[in-house]
C-alpha cells in the first residue's frame, strides 16, 4: 500500500538535517524505463521546482522524484532556480540518469533558501538505500504539517497503481500546500500519461478544500513503466483509468481528513445545477466558506450559511444560477429545507463526517467536494508557523 506497490519501484525516506527532526529528503526511482507526466499548481508565484521540473518534462520522461520537506525554495529568485537544477544534477549523477530525468519536488516555508549541501549528502544517502520496501519511508519524509502519512494503493487485473501524498494545509488545488506522487506498472506510451492524470486530478486533488489558499509548491507526478507487461485492450484502459481515479481520490481524502487542526469532513454533494460546471462553482463556494467550516467544528447545523454561500458563487462574471424557491438542503440525509421552505428538522451533527446534499433543482450539472472544518487550532498552527 506505497509508491512502491506496482512492479519495478524503489523508493526511500532519509534525514538529511533540513528540518529540525525526522525525516527530510524522499527519493522515488522507476527500476525499468519508465514514461510520465505531471499537473502542477495553477499559482501564478511557482516554486522554482516547479518552474524546473516543468522544463524537465517538456525535454524528457521522468524516471526518478526527489521530494524535500521543511523549505519550500519558493520565492528565492535565481538562486532556488540553481539549486533545483544541482538537486537533479546530484540525483542524476548517482542514479545513472541524465538531469532532464529527475523531478524535484520541495515543500515548507516560502522565502526561505535551500540548504544545497544537506540536500546533497541526503541524496546521496538516499541512493544508496532505495528498496522496493522504501515506500512508507518515502511518504514519511514529505511530510510538514501533516499529522499522519498518506499511501494509497489499488490492484487492476495485473497491474498496480500505488502513490502517496502530503498536505494538511494551504489546500484548495486547482491544484495545495499538496504534492503527491502516483507509480504503476501499467504499460502507457509518451504522452499518455499526462492527459490521464489530469483527469484524475479534476475529480480528486482539485475537489478538495481545508483553507482555501493555493500553494506555489503543488505538484502531482505520474510514472509508468510497463513492468506488469499485462496486454492493453480497451477494457484494460478504462480499468487503469480507474483504478488511478481511485488512489487519486484516496489520497485526497487523505488529505482533507488531515486537515491543520480539522476535527470534522465535509462531504459535499451538489446536483440539479444549469451544468457541471455551475455545480462546482456552488460546491467549491460552499467547501470554503469560513462561516460553513466554523459551523462544522461547533456541530452546528446552521443550514442558512450554506445556502448563503451557494447563492454567492462565482462563475462566468457572475454568479451561478439559482433559484431558492425550488432548493432543497439536507445534512447527513436529513432535509432542512425542501423546495424553498424549511423543514423544522434539527439534525445533530455528532460525527467526524458530515454530508452536505444541495440540489438546485434547475438542471442535470452535479458536483462533489470534499472540505475540512475550520478550528481553534488551524489558526494557533498557522500564526505560529515560522516562528
């Protein structure tokens, strides 16, 4: 249950001094020639890894990830530009691969320069203990503010998809603080990779909300190595698409479950929308209203701030069809307003999960999002973050 379940992957998890404990530096590496892509954060200030490996994988395919936690290398000029590049150069240097081949991945405070050094002597570390065991090393050094690890794994009809991800905070992807990496054995050709993944991303990492705020760091990275030699078919593809769509989702779930000091998930469901795409304007309006988050963490049900929110989402200039005569609401499946009046019901929201159910009543468009509450807690981690 790793990056390192599908055939041909070897991955660890080492301290390489750059945070001020635990493990630091992740190294992903595809034993067998391997073909990939990426989506990467839609923030107009990019990470200078971002901005690299963005490059990299214009020229080459991508056969190993460098992950370092603890220094973002955000905001740091041509500077965190060079130091990107020398972190590939390492890698490529005692992997036997060519820099263009290696994306490099930070996460941590912005503004702050990398320790090239530590990156260095943790690479080199890092080399000379990948294992196909490694993947719970791996997902254990990406970690900043997440209380937990993330891995995910799902098995196909001979083949594999596992991957693992970090985020807690600075999450609302289009593509958030969130990087991942996914691994298969499935046989994909150049230039497959990118496009399945970013369909997988729409529905998963970018349905997914804890503040609000998108990183300059996000990343998600696929790799493919053919290594399960199971035979394509049509049936075959669509099985691979989905058991991809699965990790990706598990992942993000992951992620919003540990939200900086979440203690309750919001499953959020909208239908009868003009279209999708309205659907996810009201879902994704509702995933991040503060006034909805801090009724989630009171286990209030105070459906009004919900529908408040959904009759004011942004979309195409304005914002997006409704009309309250015709809405229904319920939580946790019990409706509180039905067709434009309230029900009287008061449901009691005692779980660590609560659903949302809006159905506008005007269309066939739906949507579903997926958001933390918001605590006492995620403002005590976040004023206190750098200090």
């Amino acid at each position: 249950m790793s990056v390192t379940a599908a055939k041909g992957f070897a991955a660890t998890g080492v301290r390489a001094g750059i945070r001020r404990s635990g493990l630091d530096l992740a190294l992903v590496r595809s034993l067998a020639p391997a073909v990939g892509g990426a989506v990467w954060t839609t923030n107009r200030v990019q990470a200078a890894p971002v901005t690299v490996s963005r490059r990299h994988l214009g020229s080459a395919e991508p056969q190993a990830v460098v992950v370092n936690s603890g220094v973002a290398n955000a905001a740091t000029g041509e500077r965190g530009i060079s130091d990107a590049e020398e972190t590939a150069a390492e890698v490529a240097t005692v992997l036997g691969l060519r820099p263009e081949e290696v994306v490099v991945l930070s996460t941590g405070v912005i503004g702050v320069p990398l320790p090239l050094e530590k990156v260095r002597d943790g690479v080199r570390e890092a080399a000379g203990s990948l294992e196909v065991s490694g993947g719970a090393a791996a997902a254990e050094a990406i970690l900043t503010t997440d209380r937990s690890s993330k891995q995910s794994s799902v098995s196909g009809a001979g083949f594999m998809v596992g991957g693992m991800a970090k985020g807690a905070g600075m999450i609302h992807p289009r593509l958030a603080t969130m990087l991942a990496v996914v691994t298969t054995d499935f046989p994909l050709e150049p230039g497959e990779a990118g496009p399945l993944l970013r369909t997988a991303a729409a529905a998963t990492f970018n349905c997914i909300s804890v503040d609000g705020e998108c990183s300059t760091n996000d990343a998600v990275v696929l790799l493919a190595n053919g290594a399960s030699e199971v035979e394509r078919d049509e049936q075959a593809d669509v099985a691979f698409a989905g058991a991809l769509h699965d990790v990706c989702a598990d992942l993000a779930r992951q992620i919003v479950a540990d939200g900086e000091g979440s203690t309750v998930l919001l499953e959020i469901a909208v239908s009868g929308a003009a279209s999708d795409e309205e659907a996810v304007a009201v879902a994704r309006r509702i995933a991040t209203s503060p006034l909805v988050k801090t009724a989630a963490f009171g286990h209030d049900p105070n459906w009004g701030r919900v529908l408040a929110a959904a009759g004011s989402a942004p979309s195409n200039g304005g914002f997006a069809q409704l009309r309250p005569e015709v809405l229904t609401l319920a939580f946790d499946g019990i409706p509180v307003f039905e067709r434009g009046v309230p029900t009287g019901f008061v449901p009691e929201l005692t779980g660590a999960a609560v659903s949302i159910d809006l159905d506008l009543g005007l269309g066939t468009g739906t949507a579903a999002y997926l958001a933390s509450d918001l605590t006492y807690d995620y403002v005590r981690l976040n004023a206190e973050y750098t200090t």
